[in-house]
C-alpha cells in the first residue's frame, strides 16, 4: 500500500480544504472536524487500493523486475491483494458519500482514474503520465468538495498536480534500466512550470510570502536529486528523484494552503513530512 505515499494523499485533501475555505467559515467544533476525517479516510483507501492494484496488474513483471515486492515473494496471493484492493477503494467511496454527492463522484473518479492506470495507463507514454496526474488532480478536488460548490469555483487548479505528477510519472519510467535527459530535461521545465503556477495563486490571494516559506524547500528538495539523475540517468539516481518528488507533495500541499492564507493547516500539513520520511525507511515509495 505504500503507507509513505498514502501519508501525501492526505496532503492533497488537507491542501483542497484550505483552498475551499472551510475551516475559515465553520467555528471550531467537534461536528466540524467529522467531513475532514471523512475525507481523509477516503483518500487512504483511494490511494491505498490503488497502489495494491499497481501490484496485482504488475505481478508477472515484478517477478522479473521488482521480485521484492509482496506478491512476487509470495507474501499475498494475487486473489488477496485484488480482494483488499477493492475493499480499499470501496471504503474511500462510501466515506466520501457520507461527505457529499459532489465527494463521492469525485472518490469515484479517483477510483476509476487509478483503475485504468494500473491496467492501461502506464504503457502509453503521454496519456499515462497524464492518467496517473488525474489521479491526484481529482485527490485535490476531492479536498475542496468539502464545500461543493467551491469546487466549480477552482476545478482548474486541479491541473497544477496534474502537470506534477505526470512530470514524476515521467522520471520513474528509467527506474529499472535508466533513463533519457531529454526526458529529465522536459521534467524540470515541467517542475518549473508548477512552481510558477502556485506562485501566481499565491501572489493573487496575498498568500506570497508565506508560500514561499514551503515552496522554496519544495524547489530544493525536488530539483536537487534531479540533477543528479540529470548528470548521471542511470536506475538509482532516477528512483531517487522520483521518490522525492511523491515525498515533496507534502511541502507542495502546505505552500497551497499557506497561498490561499490557512497557515496553521499549512501547519499540519508539514507536521506530515516526518512521518512520510520515517515511513519511507521502511516501505517502498516507488
């Protein structure tokens, strides 16, 4: 399940909840914290299904390429883990509907989104990346249908993880057998991009110096091991980019929320990186 990177998924609908304005409309009352929990919940099941999913469409090549993982070792059965799969993302679902019509659909989409990825999605190399971006677009969104119809008002900066995540999408594809700079090349200019794109947001909600207090961690943290790979694109270097561009989500979803001026959920949102780092010592990122 990648517990490391279900730790960055909660960082999403923290960070779209911050967009939404929330915690800023509702007093500080117990009832109110309940669709935040909902929402979280959701999105660890969402990404954790995913992910088993990853795994079980991928078990004849992991035996060749990745024969660690838990299914190729013989951990799980193949049966197992597609029956915790669904489960998972049964559960996020549901925990959605409870919150909204809106959240469901949206808890759906990120479902079906991770879905076709796992099966489809990964062997095409633009509308893979591009899917697998969708899925943490549509994880965003999700955080903001905390208020529905706040997610007409910002559907469109579901693009910025989009762009993100595919850029990472990219990378990982040489972590086996290495990879190309042009590749690497595109991603930074991608990475750029991104970071330009939240500054704009944040210079237009008056949140842009304390953006930068995260974006500025968030530029170094992504761009340094990238470089490396950039010098020397061999398997290592790239798997390390790639897991510190999942692991920045963190910095990334805290720069959202302290641009859109909740900086004590900004806050919170960083207070997650520990964890996320503590766990990626011990579970696989990538």
């Amino acid at each position: 399940m990648r517990p490391a990177n279900i730790v960055t998924s909660v960082a999403d609908v923290l960070a779209g909840i911050a967009i939404s304005g929330y915690l800023g409309n509702q007093s500080f009352q117990i009832q109110n914290l309940l669709p935040i929990l909902l929402l979280c919940f959701s999105t660890i099941g969402l990404y954790g299904g995913g992910v088993v999913f990853n795994d079980v469409f991928d078990a004849a090549l992991d035996r060749i390429e990745r024969p660690e993982r838990p299914i190729p070792v013989g951990l799980i059965t193949i049966r197992e883990a597609a029956t915790l799969g669904v489960l998972m993302l049964v559960a996020g679902i549901i925990a959605a509907g409870f919150t909204s019509i809106t959240s469901a659909i949206l808890a759906f989409l990120v479902a079906v989104s991770a879905i076709v990825y796992d099966k489809w999605g990964k062997h095409y190399s633009f509308a893979g990346p591009v899917n697998m971006g969708l899925c943490r677009g549509f994880n965003l969104l999700l955080g903001i249908s905390i208020i529905p119809s706040a997610v007409i008002d910002w559907w469109y900066l579901a693009l910025v993880p989009v762009i993100y995540i595919a850029s990472i999408t990219m990378i990982s594809r040489g972590e086996v057998h290495g990879g190309s700079r042009t590749t690497l090349y595109t991603a930074s200019f991608l990475y750029a991009i991104v970071i330009s794109l939240i500054l704009y947001f944040a210079f237009a909600k008056g949140g842009i110096w304390l953006a930068l207090i995260f974006l500025l961690p968030f530029t170094w943290m992504i761009f340094r091991p990238l470089l490396k790979a950039i010098k020397e694109p061999v398997g290592k270097n790239i798997g390390k980019a790639v897991k510190a561009g999942v692991l920045a989500l963190i910095l990334m979803n805290a720069a959202w929320a302290a641009a859109f001026g909740a900086l004590y959920l900004a806050l919170v949102i960083i207070l997650l990186l520990p964890l996320s780092l503590k766990l990626a010592k011990l579970f696989a990122v990538t």
